[in-house]
C-alpha cells in the first residue's frame, strides 16, 4: 500500500495508545524512534526480530526466545520487541523492521485481502484466551442494552464473537458515535486493552471483549466479572495467528520452517507447564510480559468449577480451557471467519469481504506446510490432541 494509505489505516486503528512506559525489559518500546532493520536478503540467514503486544496471545514466540528454541534451530535471534498497540507492530512488520509476529486473525484477513500486503500465515498463535467481562451490576447480556461496550479492534474475533452474542440477544450493535444508545441497542467502541479496566471502573463502559490478562486483571482487582468465554460461544476458535512475510515463506523456505518448529515446540512446553508460564513470562520473572504473575496464573491455570456453578461455561462438555495451544490452522475456521465477518460490522470500508471466497481465502492467507512439518518432528498431531487427519467441524453458538 502506499504511504498514504497506511497512514489513514493508521489513523483509522490505532485509538488511543498504550503501554506507553518503556517495556519491562529495559528496552524503550519500539514504535517512533530507532531506525528500521534492512530488509534481508535471499540468503536465508537474517535472525528472528519478533515483534509482539505484551499479552498472554504473545506466549509461543515469547516462550520459544525464553527457552531457547529458535537457537536450537541454528537461528540468530534478536531481543524480542513489545509494542504498544496493533498499529505499531503491524507498521513494524510492513517496514520489516521484524519479521516474526503475532496478529488478530481477522486482521491478518485484512492486511492482505483489503491492502494487499503480502503476509501470509504459518501457524495458529493459541486458541480461546479471550472473554466478556462487563460491570458487576450486568448479569447477562440482556443488561447490556442502552449501554457501551468495548472491543481492541473492529477485524478481530472479539468483534465478531460480540456481535454474535448482541444478536442472540435480541439486541442490535452500533459502531462509534456518542450519545446515549437507544434501548435496543448497544454501542460499540474501539479502546486500547489497558484503558478497559480503568474505563469500566469509572463507569464510561459497560463492559469489554479482549485478550488476557485483562479479563484475569478486571477479575482480581474486583472491578468487573465475566460473563462468558468466548471459547464457550466458538468451540476452541483461533485469536491470534503467526504472520510471516510471503518472501520470508518462499525463498527463505528452511529459515521459515525453522521459526515454526520452534513456536511448535513452545506451544507444547506450555500445555505441559501451565503453571511455570506465569512466573516465566511475567513481570517478576524474564519480564516479557508487564502484569503480575497472580493475573496470569489465573489464566494458565484457572479453576474452572466457579464458573460452571455460575452459569458462565455453559458447554460443560467442552470445558473450553482459558487459554490453550495448538499450531496447526484449520482451513474451516478460516473460512468460517472469513463468513461471520461478512455478517459483523465494522467502521471502514469492509466491500473486500463480499468478493473474497471462504474457501478460496483458506488457500491462500495460510501457508500448512512447514507446520505441518513441525508437527511431525514433535510426533504428530496426537501431541496436541489433535485428530490425525487434522480436519474439523466448526462449532458456534446461534
């Protein structure tokens, strides 16, 4: 895209910005200053700049730098770099100032399909790890009418999975605006991750759709509750995704396999240490992450009891885990995406998604060769619970 295009998208995401203190590693976050990386050469040996927001979405690649792996690989790896919202790291990753990052899957749709930036996607990131969580006084989605919820970003799953609730509901969803929504109604807004628990405590929300820990944080600190998972709305549905650049996948093919089996192998540690994950990652620990490892424990390994007795996991057969990892990209949550964003709105011009075909998307956003080469070198699909023939049937609510 052009620069000034990037500039309006720019504009058009970034709301207000966050996680404006220098990050946790001693290292200013990236995202005005320094002077962007060249961009590498054909020779397959460029290190691994992993660019990531400071959530627990960021786990695999942060995990993957924590113990070492890219380097089992043979890789060169630079510091991984936190940045203060999707904007950034997405300007980042297009500058190739980093070349292995994490983004919102819808995201990812759009990078590609609405501004032709040639991303592709190598790897789920994890699944669920996301949820609802509203004032104290909400008690289902019925007390949302008339009021203001908010959502990191209009081409995420947080959107859609809202949007879907809202329906079911019997409620109808507005974008932006200010004034009182009408009783039918509920207004939605873009708002940077962190501003969520102050905003709901002071009352200017009546709730909030986002990644972890703020779920966990809005929880420990007594300022709201959570309504429903969205794990327990779309049965282990992807949030975040592994973005390389196309370039980076064809001719730099070894170099992108290498980054893969590493994330795969991270992903494995966690589900097998759950409860290290927090001390590791967090703000007492390596650091990467700037919540406490109290919030994060919370997620990695929660209780799930209360919230069955509470009626917030109602698929009690699925007991969605919190959070949970697996690499592999199911081609029919790509295309099922690719469906319910036909149907979510969004601010902006969304004409993209009624020419792009499901089907057709699956191909071409995803490239499954090197993760599926990296589940074999972990033992094959079986590893994560995975069925052999790696094919699915999606499950949504409504």
């Amino acid at each position: 895209m052009s620069r000034r295009e990037f500039l309006r998208w720019l504009a058009m995401v970034t709301g207000s910005t966050w996680l404006a203190a220098c990050s946790p590693l001693g290292h200013e976050a990236p995202g005005g200053g320094g002077s962007p990386g060249s961009p590498p050469g054909s020779d397959g040996d460029q290190p691994v700049r992993v660019g990531y927001v400071p959530i627990t979405d960021a786990c695999p690649l942060l995990v993957a730098d924590a113990l070492g792996y890219y380097r089992d690989e043979g890789l060169t790896v630079e510091q991984p770099r936190p940045f203060r919202s999707w904007a950034q790291i997405a300007e980042a990753f297009q500058a190739r100032q980093v070349n292995v990052i994490h983004l919102l899957m819808p995201a990812a749709l759009w990078l590609r399909y609405a501004r032709g930036f040639p991303a592709r996607v190598v790897a789920w990131n994890h699944v669920n790890g996301s949820a609802l969580t509203v004032h104290r006084d909400v008690r289902e989605l019925a007390d949302l009418a008339g009021r203001v919820v908010a959502v990191p970003f209009w081409y995420s799953i947080h959107n859609v999975m809202l949007q879907l609730l809202l329906r079911r509901a019997g409620l109808r969803p507005v974008l932006g605006g200010t004034g009182r929504p009408r009783p039918d109604e509920v207004r939605l807004i873009v708002m940077s991750p962190p501003d969520m628990v102050p905003a709901l405590a002071a009352g200017q929300i009546a709730g909030f759709v986002v990644a972890e820990p703020f779920n966990a944080l809005a929880e420990l600190q007594g300022q709201g509750r959570i309504l429903r998972f969205t794990g327990d709305v779309w049965k282990e549905h992807a949030c975040c995704v592994v973005l390389l650049h196309e370039e980076d996948v064809q001719r730099r093919r070894a170099w992108a396999e290498a980054v893969v089996r590493a994330v795969v192998r991270a992903q494995l540690w966690l589900r097998q240490h759950r409860e290290e994950a927090a001390p590791l990652l967090s703000r007492e620990g390596r650091g990467y992450l700037p919540q406490p490892p109290e919030a994060l424990a919370r997620v990695f390994s929660p209780d799930p009891e209360p919230y069955l007795k509470a009626g917030v996991i109602e698929h009690r057969d699925w007991l969605p885990p919190r959070i949970d990892f697996q690499p592999y990209p199911f081609p029919s949550y790509t295309a099922e995406l690719v469906r319910r964003l036909a149907d979510t709105r969004v601010e902006g011009d969304a004409a993209f998604l009624r020419s792009l075909a499901p089907d057709f998307a699956a191909r071409d956003l995803v490239d499954e060769g090197p993760v599926r080469a990296a589940l074999k070198a972990v033992g094959g699909p079986q590893a994560f619970g995975l069925p052999r023939d790696l094919a699915r049937v999606e499950v949504v609510e409504a």
